[in-house]
C-alpha cells in the first residue's frame, strides 16, 4: 500500500474497543465494498446504449470526481446497501490531501429516497450485491440525485451519452412543456460541496452525505434501517470510511463523541505530523423526499433517534400531517435547541405549507426553522412568473407561452419535482454561483 494511503499514530483506533481487558473486537457494522461493487458492475458502453451499465457516474462530462463516492454493506441491517458521498473539503489520507481543521466534528446525513423510483432486488441476503439491475437501475437513480443537471449551453457535451435528456436542468420541448422527462438531478454533491466549507467555518463540522437503498419488496422500502440506533449506525459508517482515508489527513486522528485525546501523538516515519483531533458527531441529520417519508416519519417514531436527530429536512413528503407533524413536535421536545427543521413543500404531497401552530410551537421549544419556497403560495404559478424565476428558466424553450401547456393537475406533478431540483433564487441559470437551489439552502449553516 502506497506510504500515503497509511495511518500511524499511537491510541484507539475508531473501529477497536477492548473488552474485560484482554478481548480486542472490530467492529464491522459496515463494511467497505466499493473495489467489488465496480468489479461486479462496471461495463464498457457505447455511445447512447446502456449495455447493462449506467456510465452517467464516472462520465467526466457529468462528473470530475467519481472517487468521491463509496458503496458500503450494513452487516446488521436491511436493506444493506448504502452510498456514501463526501463534499470535496473532506480532504483525504493522501498526501496532496490537506488536513481537515483541528477539533472538526464529522457526521452523517441520511437521506431517504422515494420508494416509487426503488427497484426490487435480494436486500436480505448474500445475492445483495450482484443483482444487475444495481448497475442500471440503481446507478441512474443514484446520479438522479447526486449530479447537477446540464444547462442549454452545455447540453451538447452530454448528447452522445444514453438516455441524454434524462441529465438536463430544463424541459427541451417546445411545443408541449410538460410532456418532457421533468425527473432532472438534484445536485446534492454540488450542494454538499457549496456548503462544507461554510459549515467548516461557521460550525467547524462537516456531513456526510449517506444514502440507503431502498427495496421495493421490502416493508416501507427501508426495512431495518428505520428502527432504534440511526446515530449508532452513522457513527459506525463515518468511523469506516476515515479508516478508509476518504476524509481528513493521513496524521489525524478520530475520536468518538466524549472520548479523551490520546495525550500521544502519531508516530513519525509514514505518517504526516499530527494535524489535530477529529471527533465523531453525537448528531445526525435525517431527510426524505416525497414517499420517502414513510421511512422518515417511522424512524423519528424511536425515542433514541428523535434524542440523535439535529437538522430534519422534508421535501414535499407524504403523511406529513399525520404522523409528520406529531412526529416533529416530539423531536423538538427532545432536542429543543439542538434542532434544525427545514421544509420544502408543493401543492402535490403535503398540498400547503406547513401549519402555523406547529412552526410556532417548535420555535417556542427554541428549534429553528425554515420553510421554503419563502415567497409562498406564488411560488407555484405557471410561467411567466416573477416570484419563480427557476420555472421561467426551466420552461423558456416553450416560448411565446400559454396558459393551455400548464395544465393544473400536471403542473402539480412537475412542482413536487421542483422541490428536489430547482430552487427560487435564480441568476441566468443553476450553474451560477449566485444561484441557490432548495438542496444547497437545506444543507446550509
């Protein structure tokens, strides 16, 4: 193993505890598969054909840093597969990679995806990892919402890649709209790498962002993973992925939430002088979107992870008012302070926004909340529209418009999209760096 890919140092490793004094245990909740999951997938496509194998991930057109992301296998939980992905200011245990700042604390955002857009595959067993449809299936709908969408000027660059269209940011179609693919990418690993460094500056924490996949077969999609011990299950796959060197620098440590600093630091010899202490969050983030709340919504159900939970982020879920609402009020009865609750809604799952009652009440338990989009209600009203300037974008090829090609029942469908892909503020196009999307603002300070 290359000298920079090492780890030396003398005290606890994150993944050892010594039991009755003498009995050292690994722990091996998860697992890292991401070698075998490439071997067991990857295949060479040509242009606009699959071939068994979406290439969207590793395109460089699409995206410039595929190493980012990390497949995981829960050894105690179903469905066992997870995806991991860490914003570009996680650094590395690599030689060019810096240190991350002294005394960062690092957790873990777990986001639930809807079910609709799961796929059956064998989540319980050893056939986990080589079922096919992970390489087509599975890949599309993981770049569905880690890659950020392509703008006009960029679309040739995409043309010759399958299923093309499917990686815009805007509606191509002309004449009809809303008959176009309206499922474009979200863009949470840009928003992931918009963000860190802010919350490195203001909070000196960083998240990672941790994405179960669902099982269609399985109850409520999720299986396990929604039961007790969510803060138990990140801290077991953060403390993976640092022995893995996927974050921080090859002469820093990582600690879990209240242990002591070894007083000695890293050996000399392979390993970079000691570039400070990191330390495990006690916290963790949790998010759904549409029927990804079912997942949400029963894993705030467990006292303990209600107590684990800092920052609930719901975009447009369904059973939001019941059992969504009780559920949120007990976890800022919990967590009070310590709680972040930030809610992107449409007409289509939870119909308006939230009510007023329950915002008032957490703020009175001192939970901070945000609600978006914040213009409201004319929010979603169909081009031309000066409070969405992020639909007139998505739908200027359509052009001299009318009111006919926004027909309300479908417009209610794209706005339920609208949550997880676009935003409200807009400068020329989603690429700017002065425009926000709803991810970026959710994932924000």
């Amino acid at each position: 193993m290359p000298s920079g890919r090492v780890r030396r140092f003398l005290g606890h490793h994150p993944l050892l505890n010594v039991v009755g004094g003498r009995t050292v245990e690994v722990d091996t909740e998860f697992l890292d598969v991401t070698n075998l999951w490439w071997m067991l997938h990857f295949r060479v496509c040509p242009n606009n054909i699959e071939a068994g194998f979406n290439p969207w991930y590793l395109e460089p057109v699409c995206n410039d840093h595929p190493a980012r992301l990390r497949v995981l296998l829960n050894t105690r939980v179903t469905p066992m597969v997870w995806f991991a992905t860490l914003p570009r200011e996680a650094g590395g245990a690599t030689e060019d990679k810096p240190d991350l700042p002294d005394a960062t604390t690092v957790g873990g955002y777990v986001f639930f995806r809807p079910i609709g857009s799961a796929y059956a595959y064998p989540s319980t067993n050893a056939g986990v990892l080589t079922e096919p449809k992970h390489a087509t299936a599975g890949m599309r709908n993981l770049c569905r919402y880690l890659l950020q969408g392509h703008t006009r000027s960029q679309k040739t660059k995409i043309t010759g890649l399958p299923d093309w269209h499917q990686l815009l940011d805007h509606s191509p179609d002309a004449v009809n709209p809303l008959g176009g693919y309206g499922f474009y990418p979200c863009g949470m690993e840009y928003a992931l790498d918009r963000t860190a460094p802010r919350l490195l500056a203001e909070n000196r924490s960083l998240r990672v962002l941790l994405l179960p996949v669902p099982d269609r077969d399985s109850d409520l999609g999720y299986g396990g993973i929604t039961g007790p011990g969510n803060a138990g299950r990140v801290s077991a796959a953060l403390r993976l992925l640092w022995s893995r060197g996927a974050f921080g620098g090859p002469g820093q440590q990582l600690l879990r939430s209240g242990e002591p600093a070894s007083p000695t630091p890293p050996q000399s010899g392979l390993s970079a002088p000691a570039g400070g202490t990191l330390r495990v969050a006690d916290d963790a983030w949790v998010g759904a979107y549409s029927s990804g709340g079912h997942a949400l919504w029963a894993l705030l159900k467990d006292p303990g992870n209600r107590a684990t939970t800092s920052r609930v982020l719901v975009f447009d879920t369904v059973e939001f008012k019941n059992p969504g609402v009780d559920r949120l009020l007990s976890t800022a009865k919990a967590r009070g302070r310590g709680l972040q609750v930030r809610i992107v809604w449409s007409p289509y799952a939870m119909g308006g926004p939230p009510p007023s009652g329950l915002l008032t009440t957490m703020r009175g338990l001192g939970t901070q909340t945000a609600v978006f989009p914040k213009t409201g209600a004319k929010y979603f009203q169909h081009p031309p529209n000066a409070d969405n300037l992020w639909a007139d974008y998505v739908f200027a090829d359509a052009k001299p418009w009318k009111p006919e090609m926004f027909p309300p029942r479908k417009m209610n469908e794209w706005w339920h999209q609208f949550v997880v892909f676009a935003g409200e503020e807009l400068h020329d196009d989603p690429r700017n760096p002065l425009s926000v999307s709803f991810m970026e603002a959710t994932m924000a300070p």
